[in-house]
C-alpha cells in the first residue's frame, strides 16, 4: 500500500468513532502491536528530542524500504508511534520525504493532544523523516 492509501484507511478506521475517549483507547490499542525496537537501540542516541515521555526510534534499510521500530514508556505515546510507523514503515526514502501528514489534522489528533505530546508526535514526525533522508543517502552511494 502506498502511504496515502495507508493515511486514507486511518481516516476511514478514525471516522468510525462517536468520541474523543474512544479513539484514544484505539490509539492505546495500535500500541499494543507495535514493531518493538530490539533492546540494543534502546540507545540515547535514538531518543526522539522533544517528547515529554521517552520515544526510542531506530530504522534500517531493508532491499529500498526503510523499517522503523520504536518503543515508548508512555501507553498513549506508544500508539501514536505506531499509528506512524504503519503509515512510514516499509516504504521507500523518497516516499516518505514526500509525503504530507495532513492524516494527523484529519482524524484531530494533534489538536486532542496536551502542548507537549503535540510537540512530540512533531517531533517524533521529524526524525522519521531524518531517518529517511540518512537512508536516502545510502541508497545514492
């Protein structure tokens, strides 16, 4: 799927619930089944700057794709990473740099956040994206 298929089913999954409550269990939810980063990256090095909780992102590049895997020690920030790792992961440098977020305004996301986590989930967008520029990189050379 592309990641503007990927975003699109979000909005689809999103619109199906009534309140704010129940798309934050659902948001919890997605945390449960995320990519969990093998415990030798849990370096500080791979700590996303700028969340209030602790987020550890790593990516590798597999054949042209990039796969990320993370972890987080908060339940909420889980699920908002791996609402993202499932629209970035697995696809390809350039893909990812091109691609927008509006899916995040779309489904309310960033405005049912505090200040702080909202930083974060821009934040945590940043450094996908950072990612993918460094891998970019490889893949050139």
């Amino acid at each position: 799927m592309t990641i503007k298929e990927i975003q699109e089913e979000i909005i689809d999954e999103f619109s199906m619930f009534d309140d704010w409550m129940e798309r934050y269990e659902y948001i919890i939810e997605l945390g449960k089944s995320l990519p969990i980063i093998n415990a030798q990256y849990k370096l500080d090095e791979n700590l996303i700057k700028g969340c209030q909780s602790k987020v550890w992102l790593y990516s590798e590049l597999e054949n042209d794709t990039i796969k990320y895997t993370a972890d987080s020690d908060a339940i909420l920030t889980k699920g908002i990473v791996a609402l993202l790792l499932r629209v970035f992961s697995e696809q390809k440098p350039t893909d990812i740099l091109n691609a927008d977020t509006n899916f995040i305004d779309e489904i309310g996301l960033k405005e049912h956040l505090s200040p702080t986590r909202a930083n974060g989930l821009v934040s945590m967008v940043k450094q996908i994206k950072m990612y993918a520029i460094a891998q970019q990189t490889k893949l050139a050379n």
